[in-house]
C-alpha cells in the first residue's frame, strides 16, 4: 500500500494498528497438523494464516507432501498466492474476497462427515466456521497467530496526527485495526475530530467498525484487497480535485 501510494505522488504515513505475533501455545496447531491426514480440507481466511501455519508445520517436520490429497480453500487472491508459494494446491478463491464470501462459494457443497482445518487468529470471524457446520462439517479451528495493538510510538503519533486534524486520508485493512484505533481516544475526541477526517475502508466489515464507533466512512474499496484500497483512494482525491 505504502509502495502504491508514493507510485502515485502520494505520501504514506505508516502507523499500524495492528500486531501480528505467533500464537503463545501451538500444541493445539501442532496436534492438528500430526493429524491432518483425516481432514478433507483446509481453510485459510488470510495471508498470515498461511504463514504461521506453514511456519509451525515446518517446526514440527511435516513435509510438503501431507498436504496431498486435500483442497485448499483461499479466502482471496494474496492468501491464495501466499499458500501457493508454499506449494499447496488452492482450490476455491471467492469472488468476494471475505470469510462470508468464501462460505457461500462453498455452500452449494455436500459437507457432512467432512472434516475441515481452520486455521485461524485468535480474534476471528465466525461466518466460515458457523456456515460450514451448519452445513454438517466437522470443522477444526486452530489459532495459529495473535492480532495485538499498536506498539507506544504508533499510538502515541496517530494520536497527534488525528488531533492535528488527521492526514489527507485514513485507510483502514481490518476491523480489528479499527477497534484498536479507536481505543486510542475518548469519545469526545472522537465526537470532536472524527467528523473531519477522511475513512477509507478496505471492505464492508471494515467500514461497518468504523461506523460502529461512530465515524463517517468516505470511502470503500471496489475490490477488498490493499491496491483496490489505494485506487479508490486516488478515485477518490481526483473526483474532489475536479469538483
């Protein structure tokens, strides 16, 4: 996103929101991945997933070839690239690129007494999980990595930037980023400063937790993913120049 943003003459503030660490016990992970053999499928909701999967499957020596014989289901197109980078056979990728929108790709889909891994962070959605086992399988949720706040010095200049009336224009890629920036501030900073700043939003569950705080959201990406973001963004800064 940084790289894009300054491809187009822009200027990228990163301040993130968000952590991402290894989950703190993996013995769950680990027992799940010695007994993959049974599972019919694998469900990756996001590029880290694959990552600290991958990471803890290495750790523990599963080879590649423990993977035969499953599919592979890719929430969108960067999971799908991370997982085929690893060599795993992707099979579905919605054109909706969320966890709702993966579950109905695969909801027209016979799944009882299938067995599905997910592996997941420890703050999740539901939508995957509870579509799957309404649907009759028998689904593994194992949390693979934990999404944390900002480090101090990130905080404490988001802080700054949005008293100081906030940059050009604020992107937001999750929820769980949107919910730690609003921690940063008392609601009557919020009230005070909220209404001026400019909100893109990467995709609809993202717009709907900043409109959960309240803020006002300008802008969502056409495409859920973190280019679709930043052309919208110049979408959006070039439709207010003209105008």
């Amino acid at each position: 996103m940084a790289h894009a943003t300054r491809e187009l003459g822009g200027v990228a503030v990163l301040l993130p929101m968000i952590r991402i660490l290894p989950a703190e016990d993996t013995t769950r992970c680990d027992l799940a991945l010695r007994e993959l053999k049974p599972a019919d499928a694998v469900a990756f909701t996001s590029a880290n997933a694959v990552r600290f999967t991958m990471n803890r499957a290495e750790a523990i020596g599963l080879a590649h070839t423990s993977w035969e014989g499953r599919e592979v289901f890719a929430v969108g197109n960067k999971t799908a690239e991370t997982a085929r980078r690893y060599g795993l056979p992707v099979t579905v990728v919605p054109g909706e690129f969320s966890g709702a929108g993966l579950a109905t790709s695969l909801s027209d889909r016979s799944w009882k007494g299938k067995r599905v891994l997910l592996p997941r962070s420890d703050i999740g959605r539901e939508d995957l999980l509870n579509s799957l086992r309404a649907a009759g399988a028998d689904v593994v949720p194992v949390v693979v990595y934990r999404t944390v706040g900002p480090d101090d010095t990130s905080a404490r200049l988001m802080r700054q930037e949005v008293l100081k009336g906030g940059p050009a224009v604020l992107t937001f890629a999750s929820p769980s980023a949107v919910r730690n920036f609003g921690k940063l501030f008392t609601a009557e900073e919020l009230a005070a400063h909220g209404p001026g700043l400019t909100i893109a939003a990467i995709g609809a569950t993202t717009q709907e937790a900043i409109e959960a705080l309240p803020l006002p959201v300008r802008i969502v990406a056409k495409e859920a993913t973190s280019g679709g973001l930043i052309a919208s963004v110049a979408s959006y800064i070039q439709s207010q120049s003209i105008s």
